[in-house]
C-alpha cells in the first residue's frame, strides 16, 4: 500500500504509532466476536457460518437491532471510531439495490454481491466503504466539472473489466481494510452514466494512493509516555485516497452506469448509517463515565449541580440511542429479503447526533474543571524536581492517584479536544451527511399532507381536504400492526 | 354522581357543554376500536375475548408496543387527553405487583385482581386510576401530618370491606369512568399501614364528590357558534375527587397494608405511563398540520425558514416518539407473566416531552403570526356590519376561505394558549411526575459505576476499579440479544 | 367611537368588564408620571414642560435609556402590555425621517411634526401607532392587490385634506387613544406613491370601526369574582381598525407620496421598538416573583431544583434586558437632533424576546405544579358546599392562605396560558416584527466582510482581502470612543 | 524565571516555538496603545501620564465601558487570550478594597497600591494576577487541610517583609509579565490569616517556579510549517507557579491578614473580570468570519441555511457583548473614586459566555465541513508527489487558492479543538469562576422578595406582603436616573 503521512511513505503502518491506536479499535471488532459471540457474530444463511456481524446480512428485524447493540458496546470499548460500520451499511444496502436494479435490468448483480459477500464472510475480512468524492464546484454536477476527475468515474473499459481515477475523500478505516466497495456520492442523471459505478477492489490494488488525514493532537501517541494521549489505545482513522487508473474485474461489479440506482443506494445507506450513530452513545458513556470520575476524584460527586449534570448528559446519551434502536425496531424487509431500519427515525438518531454530544462534551469540561486544559506535560510530571511538586499539587481528594486523576482529566481532553474529539464530535456532525442531510430526508419523510388533514378535521375546516401524495409511507410504518406481516 | 361545576352541581354531565368534549374523547377510544380492531382491541387470555387494549394485559413485547401507536392514533384523531392511559397503566402494574404482593404475603390480590379486569373486558367498562394525594405539608409523610386526610386512608374495616377518606386532586378523565382505582401516590412506610390501599371503586359510589377543574378557555364551548373553541369536539378532563368514608368491599381490595409494595406499584405504574406520553405526539401531529395549514393559507408555504420550522417540529416530535417505542421494544417479561417497557427510556421518553412540546408549540406561533391572539369573536364574524369587513380584509392567499383560515388560526390558540393547551403543554410537564421525578429516576438507573470503569480502562487508571452496585439492570436489557429468552 | 364586541357595538368601552382592564394599564402610564417624575416624565425642550416619556422626544442617550426602565417598571407594575410604546416610538423615529425627507424634497413636514407634538404634550394626550395593514396575499406589493384596500391607500384628496381607507391589524391599544399615527408597514416602490402616507387622525374620526380582539380567557374579566382572571385589574388590547374614507387635514399629514423614505421609516421605527421589549423583562419580574411565590407557598423554597429554575429565569431576563439597555447606551444622535439606539443590538434584544418568555414560562409552570390547571373555579371556592372542602384539601404549607394560593397560581396561568399570555408569548414573538424579521435585520447589520477579513488576517490567507462595502456600521459605534462626540 | 516545559528548563522563552505565540498576543497590547490610542491608552489622573488602559484605573463610566471595547478588538486582532485583563481587574478591584479596608483598620494599603501603580504605569509593565489556589480537599478550608501549602500563606514575617509558600494553578500570562498579583482565592475566617495576603512580586523572584500547561495541538506550534497551526502567531497561555519561600517587602503588601475582606476583593474583582470575557466576542468575530469565508470558498456563501447558521451564531456573540457592555455602562462609582460594572449583569455576561461559544464552535463546525478534521498534514501539500494530488482534489469553487483554504480551515480547527479551542472554550468555562459560580452569583442578586411583592400585588393577595431585605440592589441600580447622581 501507497500511504503518505506528513510528507513521506510510510512503510509499515501496523509499526507507525500514530496509525497503530486506529488499527487496535479495528481489532477489537474482531477481539470482541471472540468474547461476545452473540452479540458480535451472527449465523449467515449464504454461508452456514458464524461471521462477523459486521460482515452479516440482515435477516431479520433482530438483526437489525443487533448492530445497534454491538455499536453501543464497540463505542464502549474503544472510545472512538472503529471504522467497519460503512461496510456492513454497505453490504445491507447492496443487497437490496442490487436486487432491485437486475429486477429492472435484466443484469446479475446480485448474485455476484452475493458471491462476493461469501468471500468476505469465510475470509473473515475488513471491507471499507468509500462514497464522498472531492466535489470541485458544488453548484454543478460530475459531468459538467471541468475537472472530469471531481467525482470517480471510469475512464477505460475492456473485457477484463473496467478502470476508474478519482478520489474520495475523509474515507473511514480505508488503510486497515481488505476491501474497499467504491459508490456514487451523489443522485445521478443521464448524463452522469460513467459516474454510476459500484465495485469493490482490494484495498491494496495498483494505482491507489492514501494520504493519512491529521487529527487534532495526533502527534501525542508520537510522544514518548502514553498519559497525553488521554487513550493511548485507540483512535480512529481517515484518510485520503486517490485512485489513479484503478482496475476492477467485472466480478467485483455491481452498478455500471445504472445511473437511476445512484440515488436509491445513497438513500438507503444513509438510512443504515445515520441509525448507526448509535456508537456514538457507547463514547457517550465513556466520557460521562469520565466526568463522574472526575468528580469523585475532585471530591464533590454528590454536589447537586453535578449529579444534575450527569442526569443531563445521560438523558441526552440515550435520547439518541433511543431514536437509534427504534428505528432498528421499526424494520422492514426488503424484497431481496434482507430487513431496513425505518429512515424518518434514523434521520431523526442522527440529528441528535450532531447536537447532543456537542452538549455532553460542554457538561463534561464543565465537571473537568479548568486543569484539563492546563496541565503540565507528562515529562514535567516524570521530572524528578517538577514531578514532586506536581504530586503535591495536583492532588484531588483524599486517596486518589494523582496520576490517576491526570489520566481522566486527559481521557476527557481526548474526547472533548484531542484526538477522539475529532470522531465524538465532527464526525458526528458530518459523518453519514451533515445536519442539513438529515433536515431534508426528515422534511421528505414527514408527511405534512396527511397531518394537515388531521388538523383541518379537528378545526371542522370546510371543503378543503385532499388526498396527499407523500413521499414516505413514514406513518404507515407508525401505525403497522407487526412488523413481520408483510 | 355528585358534581359541581361553577359552584353548582350538574345533574346530567352529558349535556353540558363544557364537559361534554370530554366525553366525545373517551367515546372515540370505543369507536377506534370499531374501525381499527387490529390496533385498538386485543385477544385477552383471561376471557378469550378481543377486549379494548385499554382494558387489555400485555401479554408480548408487541402488546406493549400497540399500547404507543393506538396512543399517538388517540392523539391524532382527538388533539386531546383521551383519558385512559391511567387506568390501563394501572392494571398492568398491578398485575405484576400483587402477584409479588402474593408471592411474599401468601395474599390472594392476583386473582381479585384478574376477576376485576375479567369483569372490565366482559362489561367494557372504562377505569380511571387515581393516585395523587392533597399532600398538604410536603415535609411530612401521611401518617405524620396535622391532618390525616392529607392521603387518603382507610378510616374503618368490617367484614364486608373498608370504608376511606381522603381526596385525589386532578384526577384525569374520572367522570367519565364506570370504575375508578384508588392507588398511593408515594413511598410508604411501616407508619404508613393505613395509607397503604388499593381498591376500586364505582365512579358513582356513595360519599364521593367531584369538582370539576377549569381550563384555560373552557367557556367557549359554552358560547355560540363552534368557531373560537378552537377545537370543539374533543376536551381533556381534571376534576378533583373528594371521599368521604367512601365503601370497599373486599373483592375489590387489592393492597391493604403492604406498604413496602406501594413504591413498587407507583415505579412500575410511572413505567408504564411516562411512556404513554407518547399520545402527545398525535398531538404534535395536529399542531404541526396545523402550522402547515396556516402557512398554506397565508400563502407562504415554500419559504425556507418556515420549512425549516415545520422540519424542527417535526424532528423534535419523532424524537419523542422514538424514546418511548423504543421504550416500548426493550420490554421484559415480569415473574407474573405481564410484560414491562423499559424503565430508563421510559423516564427519557416523558422527560423530552416535558421540553419540546413547549417548543413546537412556540415555533407554531411563529408560523401562526400574530392574528391568532387578536382575531375579533365568532359573533364579530357573523355580525352583518363586521362580518363582511373582517371576510374582506381577514382574506389570506386567492382560494382560501376565510372562515377555514380563521378556524385553524383558532386550533393552534386551542392547543398553544387555550382549553388543549393544558393537555399537550401544562399537563405533558406534570402528568406522571413533574420533571424532577423523571430527573431522579433517571439517576436511578444510568449506572455511573459501570460508566466509570469504562472510562478508567480507556484511560489506563491503575488499580482504580470497583465492582458497580448499581439500583439498575439497564444495560444488562440494552446489551440483552432476544428480549424472548427470559 | 364605533366599537364592536362579540358582535354588539360597546357605547360605553370605560364600563366594559373586559375592556377596562386594558384601560387601566394605560391609566398607569399617567398615575407612574406622578408618582415617579423623574423616571417617566421628562422636560420637553420643545414646550419647555415636564411632559410624561411617552410623548417626548429623547434629547440625549440617557432620555434613551431612560424609555427603557420606565418601561421596565411599567411591566413590573401592570404584568401586561400598557399600550403606548408605539406611539412613542412613531414619534421619535419620525423626528428624524421627518427631517431628511424635507431636506431632500424641501417639505415641511417636520415642521408640522413638531406642532403636532407640541398640541400632544401639552394635552398630555396618548397616541397609538398603526402600521400592520391586512397584506393580502403576501406574493404581491400594494399597488399589485386585486383589491387595493388590503393596504391603507389615499382614495381623494382636496385642498383641506386627504380621505383614506383599509384596515389596519392587531392595533395596540387604539380604543384607549386619543390620537393614531397612521404608517406605511413595509418598503414601496414608486407605482405605491399612494401608500405612502402617514398621519394623525383622532381615535374618533368619521369612518374607522374598531373590532375588538379576543384574548385567551378573555371572559374571565366579565365573569363575578376576582380570582380567576389571575390578574384582574391589568391587560392588554388589541383590536382590527377599519378606515372607510376617513379624512386627515393637511397640517396633521407627515408623508405623502415619498414613497422612498417608506423603509427608513420603518426601520427607524422598528430600531426603537424592538428594544422597547425591555417591557417584557418587567412582566418576566413578575412572573419570577410568582413562582417563587407558589414554591413559597408550597413549601419549597430551598429545594435545589427550584432554586436552579428561578436562577435560570433571572438569567434569561437579564440577557433580554442587557441587550435593550446596551442598545440604548450605544445611541447615536441623528440630524434632526433627535437620538436612536444601536439597531444590531436592538434586533438581538427582540429576537431573545421572541425565544426566552417561553422558556421562562414553562419554568414557571414546571414550579407551580399541575394543579394551576386542575383548579376548580372560584364559584366552587365560595360555594358553601365546596368551598371548605377545597379549603381542606387545596393548603400548601402552615401559615399559607389557601385563596392567597389559589391566586398566585391564577396568576400564572394568567401569563402562560390566559389573558397576559398574549402579551407576554405571542406579542413577545410577533410584536416589532416576527422572529424572521430580526434575523434578517441582523444578517443586514453583521458585517460579514469586516469578519472575514479579521478571520484571513489570523490565517494567513495571501491575496485574498478585499475592502467590504457592508450596508451597516455597528462595528464604527461599536468602537466609538464617546457617544457624545459625534 | 525558573520555567519547565516537557521535563525541561526552559531558559530563553521568547525563542521557544511554543511560547513565541503568547508572547505576540502580549505584544499586541502595546502595539494596540500606539495603533489606536484612544481606545488602548487612557489620561491617568495618577501620574498624569497617558497609560496603557490595561493598567489605568477607571475614573468614569466611559474607562470601564472602554475596557470592554479594547478587548474585544484585541480579541479580534488575535483570536486568543492576550492574558491581560486579570492585572487590570485586580488592579481596579484593589482600589476600592484597599480604600475601604484603610478606612476600617486605619492601615495604609490604599496609598501603597497608587504608588505601585504609578511606578507600573511609569514603567509601562505588565501585571498578571494570581488568585487559583490548588485547594486540596475541597470540603475543607484553608487552614484545615492536612498540608498547609494547599493554599498560599505566610510561613515568615520580618521587619523588611514577608515569605509566601504555595501554589496558583493555571495562571493566565504569568510567564509573560513583569510582576503577579497575589490574591486569595476564597471567602476566609478568622482561622485564615495567614491566608488573607495581597501583595506584588517580580515575575521572575526568587523561589518561584513555572510549570508551563499544555495545550490540546501545542507541538504544532514546533512543527515545520505554519500552515497546521491554524493561528500560527498568536495563542494563550496557562502555567501553574509554584511558590517557595517568596519574598514580598512591606511596600507590596496590599492585604495581611484582614481575612474579612478577600471576600469583598474577590466578588470586586469577579465583576470585573466576569465583564472582561466580552474579550471572546471578538474571538466569536474572528470565527464567523473564519465560517463565512469557508463557505464562501465552498461555492456556497447564499445557500439559506448557511446564512442562517452565520445569523444565530452573530446573536449569540452580541447577546454575550450585550451583557457584557451593558454592564460595564450602569457602573457606579465607590468610596474610592474607581468605578465599578453592574454585578448581576456581568454575571449574566459571563454565564453566556459558558454557553454559547460552544454553539458558535458547533454551527463553525457544521458550516466548514468535515475535511476540517481529516485533511492532510501541510508536509504531504508540499511534497512533490502529494502535494499536487491535494492541490488537485481539494479545491473549492473557481478561483480560490487551495492553500487558503486550507489555512481557514485550520483556523476553524484552531478555535474549535486546537490550540485556542483552549481559550474560547474551556477558559470561556472555566475562567472567572465555573458556570455555578455565576448562578450563585445571581440568586444573590436576584432579589426574589421584591419580585414576590409585585406578583402579590397584581394577584391581588391579602396580608402577605414583606418588606424584603436582599443582599443585592440591583433594581436600584436599574431604575437609577442617572449613573453620574452619587
């Protein structure tokens, strides 16, 4: 692999200790199928066997549910991103556009998605998904940039397969997958045919760069000691990758200029992925966890403010889980037969995604206390004339480490500032689409038409109902007496 | 029964104008369960029949999940408090308390019980539970206080039964019952014996008086015309009860005594109600029609900041919704066979609704403008001089009558200002405990020793960790893979 | 006067139970002037009289800031809206646009503007100002209505005077002037040369109907008993005026036809009277002091919760008040003499206005329990049947009346859902322009190329900075050494 | 100076890369005086000298009112804290605190401190101030604690001074002035005082030791480049000074054991310094200008949603410089002769400014886009292989240098969670006392039983009214005609 990071080749990124805290959170995806194999595995009907969930099909509205569960524990244990939840959303999301577009077309992608799938099952693999394509001029479309290369598209077709240049940008966990599935970033037309591409190549292939994107205090795992960091353990990961002339065979194909399709698949990842901001609640109960340390270690834990403040952080926590798990429950199968969580409930998870834990991270520098932003380096604290007088000073209450105590006050730094703030906190405003994303599926989901009417019934308004045409069956999901009668 | 309204007593309920709109809202949950059997009735175990699911037992998570959409229906249809979640709320929690109560006391309550609830469904009888006590000195418990009918008690026994006095202040729905269930309103202790007592209780029993509660703009529903009701169908109903040596028989007696069960009966009981504050999202749904009808009509449907608001009031309706399905989904199944919601989603779910109903209705005064709160009367309008003015210069965009614009404009005072107002506003904020109480149940269950050892392992604190004790199994039911398996 | 009321002319408004309320806010406008001279009188250099501060002319900025507290006080004294802001705000702003009109079109328009104020202060008479006309459908300008009375229009003019005839909407207090200021209500282009007028016409003049506006509870006044209005003696009025033909003599006529000084009328005027929302900071004292009575009378006082909730309140009232009184400071003297206040900090003052009095009320309501909605009438209270019952069971703590209670809860739910909730909510909302209205008077005032200049310097952007043209010079007051040096 | 950073002496502060940007915002205090001299300097009564403001004592409402107008352009020029106004507030604070602690005890600090203040404003010095002590167990007061040094204090006297030993935790600028205040950091008894010391040392005495605070992203700073740093000339700085055995002779000691006023000096200087936070609007400047130049180079500065983010974050900067101006224009003037802000109103200020820098840094967050946060570092842009790819994929709209913009977005990044997130956030939290010390703040002056009184009146209740006796007269201050009337 062709990775690049502050201004040279890197080599051996496993070695690299700025990259390594980003491929330990991806290890425990699969640390955690071996202890919790319920909850982090599932038994795939393609293959018989017991895979990753991440790399599972959802067969049912518990599944669903499930990779919600396992997000909240992933986000527990890691405290950032762990960078696999794009490629389940994209498997999921695949499977019923693929199926839906050879019903059109007459093509077999499905099956070959299929096939595909199986290989990533019984290999036990990382797939990445990659959709955000560098956009140039944003008030016109791929085909009409001047640079033909802002949006990823085809350049060479043969009867090996086919050869796409472009780039995608801010790609999640892209260095520590196997694969990475390539995806329109955009609603297409007619025009945009070259632009209307899926397929999946190694994340290893020719004419691939990657430039590592830098995170705020990324350089602290560069340090010697690991208290800076704050969570010397994990970290997320994202980066740039530049596709130059890259080959897909065309069995890891599956869009080629369908472009009616584009929007259907955008729709329905981003239905999957806004609901899998869920794990955002798992870093939610690290960082109150934190805070409630804190301020056991302060001495004032049962101050009335506090606890009322942790009462908030938490109340906030599980309002997005709750809007989560219920769009997890409120499933449907699709015709391909794999289950989707409800989109206006996704929607609405993810806009509390870019709000809530922008709030939990003030209430959590609120309990902190000012030192978190002023302590002294871990070196002054190693220091045989400085370290002493820090030991002195910096003591909490009785009976607590002071090391301990810069521990947590670091951990809280991480998540409101440092390194894992960026996962916490901007990418929970513009990971799976930025707030406005969400406001326009939300006003696209909310059938205004049909509570107009509910309101002019009650005000007996006179002659002047109409049968609304919505585009959402959002209240028919509300109102569906089971979701497993179809 | 006795009622005073006034200060006089009203003989036929039925036909006074001013209660009469909340009759019409107890009579549409018997006519929704004619139109939709599926979500508004259920097949009841104890009888075989397909009984109201108000007088229905939970007997599934789906049970449990039906109670919430035939809610926001209620909602929807009404714009009101249609008044029976209480007395559904209650029976399911005295299902699973008295088989404790049984279970530890070797009582017989349970099958009282079932034989009371087999007589509700065969009758289909409407129950209205009542639980709030005067209180008087809030720094004294009941058998502490000056005046011991502060809470009601019991004030005789004989072998018949037991005879109570006391009184229940704002008592939801009462007159409108055929059954009223008398519970304690707080924690109890051993002092407490005789403040301990559950029973039911015909609504026209001997020695009880109702005074009816009055409600911002009741009066116009006893005004001409239908107009400036705003909403002239539907009503809520408070009233306060006052009992005075009121009679119990024993068949009718379900805790008599067993103090250290009543903040077990009340934990349960909230459980279930703070998430049938879901009906306040029908509700929402009028509100938000309404906004979008008034928009309509002034001919400024398409403008981005009005659409921005409808999006928000949406959002933060779905986001009510989603706590208390969720809620709902993440049942288990108690020692008696009923099934419970969750209790943490269930204080999350009631805790929103005390904030954003506030809000959506503010950002519906927004969209509104001002005419809604100095539009001239109904009779100004049908006045021959005024009329034809206020027809000429009240005129919104082409094509809208005026009347219609006048109407909505009336139905968002209604539920901003007016007689709902104090159904969707006042009493989201303190019908099943005022927001401290959900602020304390909330503490109750977030698990903040659990929380912190996350946070100390993330950030490597040495030999800081405990084993929580927590008052709360909340993560053991997030993190639970079938809510099936017991 | 021609006044209609539920559909009846009122012969005599000073005897109507409903009406007098809003009269005696006025009347406190004169009764303030005695009892606080210095407060809400000031000496005139045009009539060289102490003339009340509703009718003069601000000759510095403290007579600037001054408008503010009396205002302040005003709301603390009548917990409503007393009705003259306007016409002391039309007065000021028209001072000044006055006088440039007749340095551009050589008019003598100020003149005549001064003799009017003269006549005003020395009759100490009270004028209201009319602006909002009925808009019609809101797509198009005056001139372009299908029916061109939907803005106020000049329909003859002959050597005494001119006739005009439309409505003007939601009229503050217009039946208990003597005089209205009559004021275009948006921007005109030249083919509206007839709706530029303003001018003074007597309250009583030949051809205006008044029909009266409804308020929530409005009939409370007209029922027997004190109680239950909440707050019996003070509130507010609003009422539709139809002007069919009615005459204004030319020395009474301040524009006619120059339709280009439309806008700066208009938005001198809303720069005044959007910080004269200080107002409501005096209604929000009240309402502070009423839910800190109830938790009083409850038995609550020093819980930390309500403690937190009253200290809330008191910050966002502040935070209204500090942005209407920094507005004031921060005035500028015109060139007609006159002083008007910082136009960017007034639209941040109302634009808070239209946000925090519904926060502050629902913290009221979330203080004072459900029973302020619960509560029988006061007919049950005097009722010698109920009345010792609800005295028994409706005490709050030792020492408290319970009528007392019962009235303090009243009002509150006066100002939150009754009467003085129009004032304090939707007028709060509405008044001085719409929320939409302040954001885009702040968008016009922010000087957005002075920032993104400061924002380049400290990046170190090369080749990028241009010289911004702002249509604004807040930031030239902003840093202005001394108001007094002009 | 005796000063460690990262475990090592650091002996020439003004070269060290991390420093350097400190010292600059420092300089821009002087630059500033000669650049804008009516602004930054002020005639001095003292010395007659035209003084630096930073070190005048306010002889008028218009020198405080100036104060708040110098820091918010210092804020603007340097988009950090420029760490002076702590010396200017405890300097102010010190004036009528001396004056009226001479007037009790007959001492002489009064005159001590003008001639300490004359020699600073001869000399032009810079004066930082001292209050945080580290507080150890903080349910214990300073003579109580089980190691006396948990709070600065005496440990020798003689007849040519005194010796302190002690520590103050992050202390603003202090390895950038000339001399430090020393100052209690809490209210103190009587067992306190050898706690209760004010006096003057030289930065760099005998027996000091600073250890420098980290920053999130500091090493940036010492990277190659200036590219990542975002702000690369300016930043804060926060150190902890640990004080052993430091002299202080007699003419430098303001305070020496009269415990009973550190309260009065701290809630002095607390209302100044609450005020002097109006210093991060011009931060908030800074950062909406940084917000719509991004936007601007995205191609997307007319998009509505843009403008309308860009609108509610210049509300909320001006309702924070509201508060704050207002304030500082109902000043007052004490026995002393310095004039001080209003307390309520700077409290309000200040408990702003711990709220809504945080929504601004969201809303900058969301307008500028993800790529802020996973951009490439500014090694990989100058690389000769990556660096065109960059150049290539990450432009914006037609015309912008790529570079600019990526130097705006490592602004935004800067302000949000880099080096001076620092400063306009956790400071914002933290400084001059945590968001609790503010509401305390404002319980005390809120004067609840004057508000109590006038919702009695207009609730009409009998028999219930106090004279209230309040510890705050801030309505006083409210209603004063004028602030130059002693």
């Amino acid at each position: 692999m062709k990775i690049f990071l502050f201004g040279e080749r890197v080599t051996e990124p496993v070695d690299h200790p700025m990259i390594r805290p980003s491929i330990n959170a991806v290890a425990e995806t699969y640390d955690l199928a071996i202890r919790e194999e319920e909850l982090a595995t599932a038994k795939s009907s393609l293959t018989g066997l017991q895979v990753n969930r991440f790399l599972h099909i959802a067969e049912s509205v518990q599944d669903v549910v499930l990779q919600n569960k396992m997000q909240r524990k992933m986000g527990q244990n890691t405290g950032t991103c762990f960078q696999r939840c794009v490629g389940m959303d994209a498997l999921n999301s695949l499977h019923s556009t693929t199926f839906e577009m050879d019903e059109k077309h007459g093509t077999n992608y499905h099956q070959r998605l299929l096939d595909f799938i199986k290989m990533l099952q019984t290999e036990n693999f990382v797939i990445g998904g990659a959709m955000t394509d560098p956009k140039g001029d944003r008030s016109k479309g791929p085909a009409e940039q001047v640079d033909p290369d802002m949006f990823l598209h085809i350049v060479k077709k043969d009867d090996k397969g086919i050869y796409i240049t472009g780039a995608k940008a801010h790609q999640t966990g892209c260095i520590n997958s196997h694969w990475i599935m390539i995806m329109p970033t955009l609603r297409l037309t007619e025009n945009d045919k070259d632009y209307a591409i899926v397929g999946a190549i190694p994340a290893d292939a020719e004419g691939i760069t990657y430039i590592y994107g830098r995170q705020s205090c990324d350089t602290r795992s560069m340090e010697e000691g690991d208290l800076d960091s704050g969570n010397s353990k994990y970290a997320g990961q994202e980066a740039m990758i530049i596709l130059d002339n890259v080959f897909i065979p065309w069995d890891k194909i599956f869009m080629n200029g369908e472009y009616e399709f584009a929007a259907m698949l955008i729709e329905r990842f981003t239905c999957y992925h806004r609901r899998s901001y869920v794990c955002k609640t798992g870093l939610g109960d690290v960082l109150i966890g934190a805070a409630a340390t804190i301020a056991d270690y302060n001495g004032i834990p049962n101050v009335s403010h506090i606890k009322d403040k942790l009462v908030e952080m938490t109340h906030l926590n599980e309002s997005i889980f709750a809007a989560g798990i219920a769009s997890s429950y409120q499933s449907h199968k699709m015709k391909s037969g794999v289950w989707m969580n409800d989109e206006m409930l996704a929607n609405v998870c993810k806009h509390n995604v870019t709000r809530f834990p922008y709030e939990i991270g003030r209430l959590a520098q609120d309990i902190a206390g000012g030192l978190m932003v002023t302590m002294p380096s871990e070196q002054d604290f190693r220091n045989p004339e400085t370290g002493p007088m820090l030991q002195k000073y910096l003591a909490g209450r009785k009976g607590v480490d002071v090391e301990n105590r810069m521990r947590i006050l670091r951990l809280i730094e991480n998540m409101t500032l440092g390194r894992n703030a960026v996962g916490y906190l901007t990418e929970s405003m513009h990971g799976a689409g930025s707030p406005q994303a969400q406001r326009i599926q939300i006003a696209r989901q909310m059938q205004l038409g049909y509570k107009m009417n509910l309101a002019k019934n009650l005000a007996s308004v006179k002659d002047d109902f109409l049968e609304p045409t919505e585009p959402s069956s959002y209240f028919e999901r509300v109102f569906k007496i089971s979701n497993d009668k179809e």
